[in-house]
C-alpha cells in the first residue's frame, strides 16, 4: 500500500512536495495554477520526484512540454483506473527500490546492491 496525501490546489501540492513526496498525481487545471507551472516548479524543488499529469484538456502541445519538463506519464480524461494503477506501480517501484537501496531489474524485482542471479536457474 501507499500513504495518499491530497493536494486540492497548487499551492497545497507544493506544500507536500517540499514536505516529501516520491509521487505526485497532477490535473492539469486546479484552482490557482496549471499543472505545467506545478509540474516545472515540482522538477525544480525535488527533481527524484515522479509525476504523472492528467488532463481534460490535452493537446499534443501539453504533453510534449509536460514530457520535456520530467512527467513519468501524461493521461487524458477519462482514463481508466487500473491503467492509472498500473502505470503507478510501474513508476514507483523501481525509484522506492532503488531509495531503499536495493536493485531493481524487471526481470528479477527488487534486491539488495550486490545480489546476482543465480546463472543455473532459467
């Protein structure tokens, strides 16, 4: 499981990055900002951090700046869930595993620095 915080505005979500977060689920729109604006001042503040944006209102112009500016994954609404978890779990795992100070290969999953497969096993 993940501890969720929530963010309702720019200013909220800059709070709990500068807080520590590993991952940042942004809309596109919010209240007092965009989330080009928050995704360039969170890449900023905390460069490790993965942010994956979504948006109503996407255009090919948003997602390549959001992509050039460090977005994991850039949604279009509506999106389905379980793609959004997926791709989650596909961001996160790999950085927490390496934060914890371990190796993370697709193939293997998360071990500790220094463990090699054993080259009898297929």
């Amino acid at each position: 499981g993940y501890k969720i915080l929530e963010a309702r505005t720019a200013s909220e979500a800059m709070y709990q990055v500068s807080v520590g977060v590993d991952l940042v689920l942004l809309d596109f729109k919010l209240p007092d900002g965009d989330g080009i604006s928050v995704l360039r001042r969170i890449k900023e503040l905390a460069p490790d951090t993965v942010v994956i944006l979504m948006t109503a209102f996407s255009t090919v112009e948003n997602a390549v700046e959001a992509m050039k500016l460090g977005a994991w994954h850039y949604f279009d609404k509506p999106f389905n869930l379980d793609d959004v978890s997926m791709t989650v779990e596909k961001a996160v795992v790999p950085f927490l595993t390496v934060k914890r100070g371990e190796v993370y290969t697709p193939e293997w999953g998360p071990r500790p620095w220094g463990w090699e497969p054993d080259p009898d096993m297929d």
